[in-house]
C-alpha cells in the first residue's frame, strides 16, 4: 500500500480502473502556471466527480 498509516482511512479509496489505493490530487493553475486550486480526493472518486467540485472553487473570472 502506498499510503502511510497515519493517514485516515476514510479519505483513501481504491481506484479499479489503474488498482492504485490512496488518494488523487487536482490542481488548476492559468496560463502562466500559478496555482489557482486544489483538491485531494480518496482514489475512488471519479475524476468527473471531482473536476464539478473542484471548478466550484474557483475564483471567478473578471
């Protein structure tokens, strides 16, 4: 298992699709690469999933 003990077990999953356990990170930066945010998710949750709540976050464009 890739994941450290001290992590708790309710924020790992297992994704089947690349039978990774742990967690997926998403980040969103602009065009000059500044990060704009960022997620942390168990690995089963979908990556469709997490991209709505991750946009959801987002600054608004002006």
């Amino acid at each position: 298992m890739r994941v450290a003990a001290t992590v708790p077990a309710a924020s790992r999953g297992y994704d089947g699709g690349k039978k990774v356990p742990g967690r997926k990170r998403y980040i969103v930066t602009d065009t000059f690469g500044l990060l704009l945010a960022v997620a942390v998710t168990a690995a089963d949750i979908g990556d469709r999933d997490a991209a709505a709540g991750l946009l959801t976050r987002l600054p608004s464009a002006r």
